[in-house]
C-alpha cells in the first residue's frame, strides 16, 4: 500500500508544480497519471512547441518546462505511479483509498485533481480485435521500453511521439523498425522527420507511408502480424511481436466524473475562495479540470492554483500546526544549493 500526504491525479504541469510547493510545506506526494510519462499533454502531443506566457521565459518548448518541473521537484522525492487511471475512492479512517484500472491502492490524506482536460485516453483504432490483443502484443503507451528491445516492433502514427519513439527503437533493436503512415508528410519536428528518412535509407526503420493498418492477427493468445495496405490497394503482411498506434490522446473526464464531485460542462466545480476545494472536504481540483468564476485556461493560472490548493490542504492534514509562510529567497530549498 502507498501512503502519502497528497496523492495527485495528473502529472502534468500542474501537478507537478504542486510537489514542489507541498515540498516547501514538509508534505509528501505521489502522482498517479494514465500516460507512462511525466508531462500530461505536454509531453505526449507537443513536447517541442514554444511556450511563450511562462514568468522568466520569453520562450521556452514544452518538453524542457517539463524537464524543469521535474528538476524542481526532483529534492521532495515525488512517487510515481505512471500507463495506470485512477479508478475509485473511499475513505479509510483518516486517509482517501485510490484503486487504479491495473488494481494498485494508494492512500492520501488529501486528493489534488490536477488531471488537465480530463483523463487522456489514447485515441484507438477501430479495427476489429484490437481490445483482445491490447496489453497482449497492442500498447498504447510505451511505459518500460527495455522491455521491447530485441523484438519486432511496429509503430503507427505522424506526430512527435510516433517519430521519437521509432527512432529510440531503431537505435536498439536488432530488427528494422516498422512506421506506418497514412499521409506522405509528418506532423512532428523537421529534425525528427530528417532522422527518420536517415534511418530509413540505413535499413534502420521500414517504412510504409500513404498507408495503414486494417487487420491484425494473433496466435497463442498474443499478437503475430499486421495486414497493411497503401492508397494502391497493395496489401503487406509484417511479422510484429508489438504494435504502437500511436495516434495521440483524447481528453475523457473519466471514471472521476463518477466520484459524486459537482461536474458543470466536464469540468469539476470548485471554490475559488477557499483554495479550490471540491464539495468534498480533502479533495482539490487545479488546473485546467476545474471551472469557477473567471477561470482561466492558463498553465500559470493553475500554478497559482496549486500553490493555494496546498496551503488548503496542509491546514487539513495538520489541523493543529500553525502555519507560516516561508519565502524561498530566505529559507532555500534543499538540493538545489
């Protein structure tokens, strides 16, 4: 069982700002999120676009506000739990019980909703017997890669994540990489795009554009290969040990809408004068999840956000402690001297 202070569902920029702030408070966390990774959106569908409204920044691309985030948090010794959706909660004495779809339990005193628009489901393919091959040769997300290595990979998709991962393989694998296109140009970075023509030419990656998968196949219970065809109507079959459709994500409230929170318009309900608590005491929804008077859409706004939600939290979690605020130019902050 996982204890913590705070438990916070999404780890995106959010979320991962409320574990520094809470680290200042001597409050623990861990962070649950459906994508195998840290960042939310950020990190799964445009890692190098610019960002141009981050205090101290005239610019800086996503993907690196991430790695920052995460460097910041990084001397509060934050938990993971990352490819699981938070499922359902009870309380338990003092603490809420979160059970994830893949059946892990965590405690916290507090909850923070920090989910961005919503649980981001990966946008599936309708081919037929894709449900029963997922987790069984099918993976949306790829949450352990060591685990890949050495097998016969496919890949599905234009944007950044498809690229970067078809090149993360094909510098590992001993067998060509697989990239499935139905276009004949990419959405991704124009050096990735470079890359995968490079790799291509070296026998690295096999690639397949203006064409897509329409049927799978599978023996013993587990995926075997691809049937694929191009705009000409010529059919391939490709011999795939694992195949990653990797079409982007799409935003879903979830399993959390639920929870008996005040949804309006799928978006939760908060108090804005009362550091964005739910109308269920101990739990918090910051960030672009919760909707009050004046909200604003902002990655700044749900900083500020998260930075109250944790002062909420703490006098919850330490009823009796008085609390006083520190200024970081004045007291420091561990790890980072």
């Amino acid at each position: 069982m996982i204890k913590t202070d705070i438990l916070i569902i999404g780890a995106g920029p959010v979320g991962l700002f409320a574990v520094f702030e809470a680290g200042l408070m001597k409050l623990r966390c861990h962070l649950i999120d459906i994508v195998s990774v840290p960042g939310g959106q950020l990190t799964e569908l445009y890692p190098k676009k610019p960002i141009y409204d981050i205090p101290g920044y005239p610019k800086i691309l996503a993907g690196k506000l991430i790695s920052n985030l995460l460097k910041q948090a990084k001397p509060f010794k934050p938990g993971f739990t990352l490819g699981e959706r938070a499922e359902s909660f009870k309380k338990v004495g003092d603490f809420f019980e979160i059970s994830t779809n893949m059946g892990t339990k965590l405690q916290g005193k507090v909850i923070f909703i920090a989910g961005g628009l919503g649980s981001m489901e990966p946008r599936k393919p309708k081919i037929s017997l894709i449900d029963k091959f997922e987790r069984k040769g099918i993976e949306f997300y790829v949450k352990d890669p060591d685990a890949y290595l050495n097998k016969k990979i496919s890949i599905s998709g234009g944007g950044d994540s498809a690229l970067d991962w078809a090149i993360y393989f094909s510098k590992k694998s001993k067998y060509p990489i697989n990239l499935i296109h139905r276009s004949k140009s990419f959405r991704a970075n124009k050096d990735s795009v470079d890359k995968i023509f490079e790799l291509s030419k070296a026998g690295k990656i096999n690639l397949y554009l203006d064409s897509e998968v329409f049927s799978i196949n599978g023996r013993n219970n587990h995926l075997k290969s691809l049937s694929v065809k191009d705009r000409n109507e010529i059919n391939y079959t490709l011999e795939t040990d694992y195949w990653f459709p990797l079409f982007g994500l799409v935003p879903k409230l979830g399993p959390i809408g639920n929870w008996g929170l005040d949804i309006v318009k799928n978006a939760i309900k908060v108090d804005n004068t009362n550091n964005y608590s739910t109308n269920i005491k101990g739990i918090f929804a910051i960030g672009d999840i919760n909707t009050y008077d004046g909200k604003l859409k902002l990655i700044l706004c749900g900083f500020h956000e998260a930075t109250l939600a944790v002062h909420g939290a703490y006098e919850i979690i330490y009823p009796d402690k008085k609390k006083t605020l520190k200024y970081t130019t004045i007291q420091g902050v561990s790890g980072f001297d």
